[in-house]
C-alpha cells in the first residue's frame, strides 16, 4: 500500500487514492481512516465519502487551505500504517426467500443449474462487507457473492422495486432501502427497514460493517415485519474485533 | 402567518447550502445551485448564512403574504413584480400582509431566489432544511412547491436596522458564455494529453439536458487513454465527468454521491454561479487553474461579500434625498 496519492478535487474536496482495485484489505484502511478522522475532529471537514478505493473529504477553504489539508492527510494516513485494534460489526438481516418474495428465484436457478436450497444456503453462508454506500440513501455495495450465484441483470429494469427487496446484480448482492427503479434479479424479501427516515438512525448501517442474511419462513417474516411497524423490532448485532 | 403559493412555477424548492455530514450514507448534498445568489439574498436580511431560501428555475412562482415580512430576491432576472408593480431586486423589500409576488420567466440567468426575513418554517432534517427530490427528503415534504401549498414563517421580524441601505449592485446574468476556471483532476491522469488539450481549448455548448443533478455539454470529443471507467469514487460539486461518449458533465447540487467515469477537472467554486445561471446553447470554455488560486478566488469572494455586509450597514445618503428616501418608506406607511 505504498502508492496513496492525495490530490486535489477542485477547491473544497480532496481525494486520497489507494490505488485501484477492489480488496478488502484497502477496504478496511479507509474506514479506519474515516474512524480516525471522526476521532480527530479536524476542523474545517464538511464530509467525507468513502468508496471501494478511495476517500473523498469535502472541507472548508476558509477555514483550512489545500496545502494543510494534505499534510494533515499524510500524516494521518502514515499514522494509520502502524495499525490499530478494528471493531467488527456483524448485522443479521432476516430474508424470506423466493416465491412472491423473490419473484426472479427460478432465474436465479436455472442460471447457476442449483436447487432453490443450494442457492439460499450459499447466499446466507457468508458475511458480506459493506464496501460503501451510494447510489441510493442507505445503498449498500457488498463484496464477496459467490460466484455460483452470479447472475445477469434483467434485460429490462423494473420500474418498481420495493424496499426490503434483496437481489443479484451480476456478481453484487444487496438490499434495496427503499422504492426504486432497478434491474436486479430479486430473490427475497427483509422486513427489516435498512432505511428509515423517521427514525432518529435513519440508516443502520456503515461502510466497513458486514451483513449476515438468515434465512426466515414466511411467518417470521410477517412477525418481525409488525415489530418494525409498531418500532418494537431490535436488529441484531454481533460485535466483536477483527 | 407566511406566505401562500398560488402558482409554483416551472420547479420551486426550499434550500440551503445542502446537507452535509451524510453523503456516507449515500444522502446527496442537494441545496442550491447558485450558492453567490444565495449568500447575498441571506446577507440583505442580515439572516444567518445557511438559511433556507426559495429557489426557482426558468418560471417562478407567485406568491402571496399573509404576514408582513422583509426580502430580498436575486439571481436571474425573473421580472418579478408586488401587486402587479415591478419589484427591484438585490434590495430589501418590505411586504404587508396580502401582497402578491409574482415571478415570470427567466429574462436572464435561469434560476432565481427570495429570501425572508421571517424565516420559512420547515423542518430541519438531518441538519439541513433543504429539499431532496430524489429521497424524497426535506423541503417542504421533499417535493417542489405546488399551488395551494402553504409554508409559515418561524419567527416575526419586521423591522431591520439601515432598511434603505439595502441595497447592492445587481449581478449581471444576461451573457451567453461562460469561462470556467477548473482545478484539474482528479483523474486527469485517465485522459490522453490530445484529450486534455481538447478540453482546455475547445468551445463546448449547453444541451437541454440540464439540471439541478447535472449538466451535459456538447463539443469536441475529449480522448481517455484507454476507457474512462474507473472503481467508482466521491463527487464534488462541479465534478466535470468524462464517460466514454467523450462529452463533459457537469455534476451540480443534486449530484449522485459517488460515479465511476473518470473525473477531468473540477470547478471553481466562485465559478459554478456562472453555469448554473446559463441556458441551453450558451458556450463554455474552460481554463486551469491551480488548487491555490482557485482558493484565493474563494476568499476573494468571502472578502467581497463581506464589503457588501458592511455597505447595508451604513447610514443610507439617500435620506438626505427626500423624494427618493419618501418613494421607497411610502410602502412601509401605506395600507
């Protein structure tokens, strides 16, 4: 991880680069860096947005200039190279499976030639990490779907996908957080609202936390979906370090 | 008491300098486009620097008062009149209860602003009482005004201090180009150097497909080195994108928080106001500049708002005048 670049992105952002491939190891420096930031408190940081591979802060020019902005990055991206205890986040999201909650299961078995079981137990035997969010409030971009269960995107996009909807877009997996436009091949349904504008967290979720997805029947699904209506459901949450 | 909306106009939002602090999340920052028109509408009304204000494009609405209240309109010149009688811009105005504003098309600039020195009552939400279209979040119930729509003021305050001082210069909006000053990169390196001369030396026009998320330009094919496809990364507001189609796009207020086309150059903060302010056909050129003039632009600008702030602080000359001092205090007096 020797080639970091920290350039400029116009007048009031800077991006930090860490070299262009998507692992999880550069993953993790980045969401180490943007805890160390939130730690640090630096004045004149408006925003920051990690992605895959990269940083971008969004700061204040008046008051602090490009030139100490890069040096404050430099500093603390040296800092970070010494390493550091990382908290892991594991959040269960509950999905039923298939039938008229996961209208393009049959798609999804016949493209990868498994049964509708083969294809859930590889789904939900991983924990996925969240790379970053976007696109969508509370989008988030998973690494990690095996590739048995890579499959295309519909030839042509829904124009309603409702939220809790959990699909397959090509070799990504994820949860829509709320009505959308969109073309990935849906195989189940969460009760759990990962976005929630009313609630004082509107999104549970942040990019370096991992998602575990179990499998419920449709009587547990239609349980927890009361509980979040009636705000009585509590997420559960597996927290430990790396 | 507040202001009813009796015609929305072509696309009228509540905002403010956007919402910050959630772009993690994938919350767009949203606020508004021309952030110079904003600051001097808020500056007029002594009002706190992130208040919220109206913003419209191409057609503004019509307003009326059902309470008394002090503003000030700026930006484009969207002829905007009080009970039918032209209405001076870039000046604080006086409303009484009943008055109707009324905004028409765009004559110059294309998006407009009106500040209040009630202050609109609608809800913070996640720290910002902007409106974003695309969540559905903020604003007045995250969506553009419509007629029958009514917004209540937060505080009263129809009183301010050197009233006839307030007054500034009138930005001018009516120039069919623009010269942008850009920093380069972040990912300049993706551009061949023919590319980048391209860019730096051509004359590009503003397409119809223009709005508060982007701008698309057409011109001369700006030539990645191999693709311009990138792992996907932050936007800024002015990001100048270049997809494989070789024609820039500029991302604006409603940008998405994160894209995956190569990033050529990026605005000038002082400059975004002179795009957003132009229409479809107007011509753009772009010159580098570097991260620490652009800076200094940037200080520059907060170095003359500040001239401004204190040049409505004064003791206006004009009262010596009578006539024109008499003309400007009749609306405070008449019923």
């Amino acid at each position: 991880m020797q080639n970091i670049k920290i350039v400029a992105a116009g007048d009031s952002s800077l991006l930090i680069e860490f070299g262009s491939e998507i692992n999880e190891e550069i993953n993790r420096k980045i969401t180490t860096i943007v805890q160390l930031m939130k730690d640090q408190q630096i004045e004149g940081v408006v925003d920051m947005i990690p992605a895959f591979c990269s940083l971008l802060i969004n700061y204040d020019p008046r008051i602090i200039s490009f030139e100490k902005m890069q040096k404050r990055m430099q500093a603390l991206v040296k800092m970070d190279l010494k390493g550091g205890v990382q908290r892991r986040r594991v959040f269960e999201i509950p999905v039923c499976y298939g039938g008229q909650y996961g209208p393009d299961m049959e798609t999804i078995t016949a493209h990868s030639g498994l049964t509708e079981k083969e294809v859930i137990e590889i789904h939900s035997s991983r924990d996925y990490l969240i790379y970053m969010l976007g696109f969508l409030p509370g989008f988030c971009y998973l690494g990690g779907l095996d590739e048995r269960i890579h499959t295309p995107r519909l030839a042509n996009p829904r124009v309603k996908i409702s939220a809790g909807s959990v699909g397959i877009g090509g070799s990504q997996t994820g949860i829509y957080p709320m009505d959308s436009p969109g073309g990935w091949q849906l195989m189940g349904m969460t009760p759990v609202r990962t976005y929630d504008p009313g609630r004082k967290k509107p999104i549970l979720v942040e990019a370096g936390d991992y998602i575990r997805f179990i499998p419920i029947e449709e009587e547990e699904y239609l349980r927890i979906r009361e509980l979040v209506e009636r705000d009585e459901y509590q997420c559960i949450i597996h927290e430990g370090e790396m | 008491m507040g202001i009813r909306i009796l015609k929305g106009g072509m696309l009228t939002t509540v905002q403010d300098l956007g919402r910050t602090g959630y772009q993690s999340q994938g919350f767009g920052v949203s606020g508004v486009m021309d952030v110079r028109s904003f600051r001097i509408a808020n500056l007029l009304l002594d009002n706190p620097e992130n208040e919220a204000v109206l913003e419209f494009t191409l057609i503004g609405p019509t307003l009326e008062f059902t309470a008394t209240s002090i503003i000030a309109i700026t930006g484009g010149d969207f002829q905007p009149t009080i009970n039918g009688e032209p209405a001076p811009m870039y000046t604080a105005i006086y409303m009484k209860k009943g008055d109707i504003l009324k905004f028409g098309s765009a004559r110059t600039g294309t998006r407009g602003y009106v500040a209040f020195s009630g202050y609109l009552g609608i809800p913070v939400v996640m720290g910002s009482r902007c409106t974003n279209l695309k969540s559905r979040l903020g604003g007045f119930k995250g969506r553009k005004l419509e007629a029958g729509d009514y917004i209540n003021f937060r505080i009263k305050r129809p009183y301010l201090p050197f009233f006839l001082s307030r007054t500034l210069d009138l930005d001018e909006f009516d120039q069919e180009e623009a010269l942008l000053r850009v920093v380069m990169g972040p990912q300049e390196d993706h551009f061949s150097r023919q590319g980048i001369k391209t860019f730096l030396n051509s004359e590009y026009v503003v397409t119809s497909d223009f709005d508060r998320m982007g701008c698309r330009l057409d011109g001369p094919f700006i030539a990645p080195k191999e693709t311009s496809d990138i792992i996907s990364d932050g936007i800024a507001f002015g990001s100048i994108q270049v997809p494989s189609h070789g024609k820039p796009i500029i991302l604006l207020a409603d940008r998405q928080t994160t894209g995956g086309y190569a990033k050529i150059a990026t605005v000038a903060s002082v400059d975004i106001p002179k795009l957003v302010q132009r229409k479809t056909d107007h011509r753009i050129r772009f010159q580098a500049i570097s991260v620490a003039e652009a800076q200094k632009l940037y200080m520059d600008e907060v170095k003359e708002l500040d001239r401004m702030r204190k040049k409505i602080h004064q003791p206006c000359k004009e009262v010596l005048e009578c006539r024109l001092a008499a003309k400007r205090l009749t609306r405070l007096f008449t019923t």
